[in-house]
C-alpha cells in the first residue's frame, strides 16, 4: 500500500487494520504487509516506521524521497513482494475487511486478477464530484473503451504472479494506472470482478484539478493506445 503525507498517530490505525485482515484470512494463508513511502513530507520519520515495525513486525518498508504517484508506489511495493497472491489498497483500509477477504478468496480459487467492484450504494457515500466523476469513467469505459469490467478505480485489487508481471508492466506514475493494467491484461489474463463496500467512516481527498487535467492526457494515451 502507499504512503503518501499519512495524518499523525496512521502507525497504529494501519496495524489495527492491518491485525484484522491477518486474522480474517488465517484459514486462506499468512499476510505480509509492505508500505510504499512516496516522498512523504510529513509523519513519515524513522520514528514512525520505528513504531510501525513495533505494531506489525511483518512490515516491509519501501521509500523514496520524491513523490511520484500512486501508480509507481505501488509498482515498487509490488516488485519487492515475493508472494504468491499481492492484494493492492490504500493505507487507509477504505473497503471492509470483508471484501478484503473475498478478494483473497477469489484469488486462492480463480487465480488471475481480482478487481474490486463497486455497486451503486458506494455513490451513496462520496462527495456529489467524485461521484459524478467516477460514474462518467465508467460510462467511458463500457462505451467508449469497451471494457469488460466499468470499475477500472476501484482501489482494492489482487493478483498473481502473472497478473504482478503484468501490473509491473504499466507505466502511469497516478491513478489511471489501475485503467492501464486492466487494458494491458484484458484477453491475457483471466479478471474476475469481486463486489467490495466502502467501510463506515471513509474521508476522501481532494482530487485537485492539475490532477484532472494530467489523467485526461493518461486516458487519451490509453485511448490511441487501444486503437
């Protein structure tokens, strides 16, 4: 997962969240823990990863000091696993421990790519733009890109070792890289859809509009790409 500026006191929240998914998929296997610090500039000193370590001793620690975007944070945590199954997510755990779950079980049963996929009652939580947002992604991805899974950012996904050769192949640094890796694998690798739910209490950031106007030149790319 990356780590990028996390609010003071994430360190225990993270190894709260983290104990719970362990303990929710013990009868499926042990879970490793890898953070992704992308050039953090605050709450991210040797102290904290000091204290991280004392809460989850599994945790692996990957860090750089300039900020370079979800899409390659999570590239660099992916190429340092050494797992069978990788599950992708934000630092927060913003999807219940129950759809954590039934991604690792569609993984250990399927193989492939486990996509998280929202249904309408997540709209029901997020800000009127994010929605809106989302919502007109996922028409351009049914009609436009033609797609078979619409819910390309959705941010908890899993894969396997062929499915993290093909992660590791997308070039993205921010968050078009999920609609990447998904085209990339389309036709090769298997993509099974799981439902996943927003957890209670989920704050969202800002999607700023310097961010917009940069993954609208992503998805062209992704576009002319496709044709």
């Amino acid at each position: 997962m990356p780590c990028y500026n996390p609010p003071e006191g994430w360190e225990q929240a993270l190894a709260d969240k983290f104990a719970a998914f362990a303990a929710a998929i013990g009868d499926l296997g042990a879970a490793g823990l890898i953070v992704v610090n992308d050039g953090s500039a605050r709450n991210t000193t040797a102290q904290n990863f000091n204290n991280l370590r004392a809460l989850a001793p599994v945790v692996q620690v990957v860090s750089y000091e300039k900020n370079r975007g979800k899409g390659y944070a999570l590239r660099q945590g992916v190429l340092a696993s050494e797992a069978d199954f990788i599950v992708v997510t934000d630092i927060d755990f913003p999807y219940t421990i129950a759809s954590m779950r039934r991604v690792a079980e569609t993984l250990q049963a399927a193989g492939g790519i486990a996509a998280g996929n929202r249904d309408t009652a997540y709209y029901a939580h997020v800000p009127a733009f994010r929605r809106r947002l989302s919502q007109g992604l996922r028409w351009l991805l049914r009609h436009v890109l033609r797609q078979p899974i619409d819910d390309s950012q959705c941010g908890l996904k899993g894969f396997d070792r062929a499915g993290k050769a093909v992660f590791l192949e997308t070039t993205i640094d921010r968050f078009l890289f999920d609609l990447e890796f998904l085209m990339l694998a389309n036709g090769r690798i298997a993509i099974h859809p799981v439902p996943v739910e927003l957890r209670p209490g989920v704050v969202f950031s800002r999607v700023g509009w310097k961010i917009l106007l940069a993954e609208g030149g992503n998805f062209l790319k992704l576009f002319f790409r496709q044709l």
